[in-house]
C-alpha cells in the first residue's frame, strides 16, 4: 500500500478503530448450542432444510463431502469458524493461493437460499458450512454427529490472513504448533488429517516427493516404491496438466469416511508429506498406530470436527447475519475489504 505524510481524517480514523475492533472480535470464543435454531423458526427445521439440499447436491456430485470438509477447516483455521472463506472481493480469502481450489460455494449458496425462504435474517453462513460438512461426513458413511450453532459471521476476509493455513509439506511438530494456536491438541490435529480419508491432492502438491525430495534430485525415500511408481504415471514430470490423486490409496475406501487412511500412511503410502510423516514421527506415529487399529475413529473424528467448529466463534451481537454469504450486509464494510 503507498505511503503519504496527509494526516488521517477523522472518518479515516474510525475505519482504522473499526479495523482493530473486527480483528479482536474474531479472536473471541462464544457460547454455542445444541438445537439453537429450535424455535426460533417456528415450525421450521433449519438443519433439516440444509441436509436436503445437501443430500440433492450429493447424489449429483459425492466429490463434495471432501470439498466441504475442505471448506470447514480453511475457515475456520483463518478467523475461527465466521463463514470469512465465503466472501467475495478481490483480495479476500478465496484469492489467497491455498483457496484457490477450494470449492462447494455452491451448496453452501443453495442451503442458505433455502433457509432464508423458511427464516429470513435467522441462520449465519458459518453455522451453514458446519452443518452442511456433518451431513456430508454422514452421507460418506462417517456416521452422523450432532453440531453446535449459534454462529454469525464475520466482516474481514483478507488474503494474507490465509499465512496461518499449515502447508502439506509442514512437519508434524509445527503441525501441531499450529493447531495449539487454534486451541486443539496433537490428537485433534491427527484426527482431523484422518479428512484424508475421502480427499483428494494436486500433483503439484507432492511432486516433489516423486522427482526431486528436497532438492536431492531423488525420490522421497519414505514413499512405498508401488505407490511411487503409481504417482508417477499419473503425476507426469513437467506436465502441463496438474492431476490429482486420492489421499487415501485404498481403492474401496477412497470416497468413504473410514479409519483406511491411517493403515494406508503406516504402509508408507501417504501422498502428501505430513500425512506420511504422521506414521513416522515420534510425535504421532503411536496414536497413528492406535486410531489404525481402533474401532471408534468416525465417532472421534466426529468430536473433532466439532471442537475444531468452535474455533474462535462469534456469537451474541457479535458479527452479523448476512444476507448473503457471499458479501457483508453493509455496502460500505464491502468496499472497504475489497
């Protein structure tokens, strides 16, 4: 941004408070519920009404259940889980490169229509993305956990705010690091990397591991040799196509939310670099191990999910209800972010 030496005017001045206002609000944890739309629309079912218009989107494209999931946690790892990921603008955070293949704007576009036409000015976008992701975790055969509402959404959505998101070649210690700053712990952060489970990955994402691991012109020597050899023939060297690849390698359970992922990393067949490094550090590798041979993953991975919703929420007066989630309601706050 250019500098000047022109003192600020006062209408200036009180953006700026303005600014510093909306970034503490963001940082605030708030009570939420259980059921907290009961009520309040009369007879309407508000999570009723977002699971079937996530069910009508599903059947049409399943390849939305990991997209959402997607969506849920680059929310609410930037400002806490405000719906912020939803604005548009020009520098907002969909522009910021880790979003920029971000995608299920649609269905979250579809279920608020839907509420909106039930109770007008009620339901937030961000308590709309939480329930939505729960309702394709279900139908991904995740089991279907219950979720807290009584969100509202935010006002900032800044491309440089998306610098908190971990990278895929993060190590696990500052994997972990950067999960405590958001509250969860080192057993939250491995189970939800288990969304995995049903997601997928460029190949410009792990490339590297395939041709030149940190720049020694080799393949990551802790990728399974049949797995390399695979990735290979999908992942082209210097290919003008940037490809994808499932997350979790086994075949039967790639669309499915299951425990398969972490079998997969402890046979050295992770794609992305944290996931594999998961089964190999010291830090992780022993609940790796324990979630691989345990029977209650989709009800723990369901518990995660839902701490990880509680991230730095607004609620009360804080925020607001938008009218759409894809901009503020007031048009001067939209300019101001774009």
């Amino acid at each position: 941004m250019a500098n000047n030496n022109r003192k600020p005017s006062g209408a200036l001045v009180v953006v700026a408070i303005g600014f510093i206002f909306l970034n503490l609000i963001g940082h605030c944890y708030g009570d939420l519920q259980f059921g907290f739309y009961k009520a309040k629309c009369g007879s309407a079912d508000v999570e009723d009404i977002v699971r079937k218009t996530v069910i009508g989107k599903f059947f049409f494209d399943k390849t939305i259940a990991p997209a959402l999931v997607r969506m849920q946690f680059h929310d609410c790892f930037v400002n806490g889980c405000d719906a912020s990921i939803l604005l548009d603008g020009t520098n907002s955070e969909k522009t910021a490169p880790p979003n920029l293949s971000v995608r299920g704007y649609d269905v979250i576009d579809a279920a608020k229509s839907a509420v909106e036409r039930a109770c007008p000015g009620v339901v937030s976008c961000a308590d709309i993305i939480i329930m939505a992701t729960r309702d394709v975790v279900a139908l991904s055969g995740g089991g279907r956990y219950s979720v807290q509402t009584g969100r509202r959404d935010g006002f900032v959505s800044l491309a440089q705010n998306t610098r908190t998101l971990p990278p895929p070649s993060t190590t696990v210690s500052s994997a972990i690091q950067a999960f405590a700053n958001k509250g969860l712990t080192a057993t939250d952060m491995i189970y939800l990397l288990g969304g995995h489970t049903i997601g997928i990955a460029h190949c410009s994402l792990f490339q590297d591991r395939l041709y030149n691991f940190q720049n020694t012109g080799k393949p990551d020597p802790t990728m399974d040799s049949t797995l390399l050899w695979s990735l290979r023939r999908t992942c082209v060297q210097n290919a003008t196509v940037d490809r994808t690849a499932n997350l979790d390698q086994n075949s039967f359970s790639s669309s499915l939310v299951d425990k398969s992922y972490y079998s997969q990393i402890m046979l050295r067949r992770g794609v992305l670099q944290i996931d594999q490094q998961l089964a190999l550090d010291s830090l992780s590798k022993s609940t790796v191990k324990a979630i691989a041979g345990s029977s209650d993953f989709n009800f723990k991975f369901g518990q995660a999910m839902v701490k990880l919703g509680a991230t730095q929420v607004l609620t009360g007066t804080q925020g607001e209800i938008r009218k759409s989630c894809r901009s503020v309601n007031s048009p001067t706050l939209t300019s101001l972010f774009n």
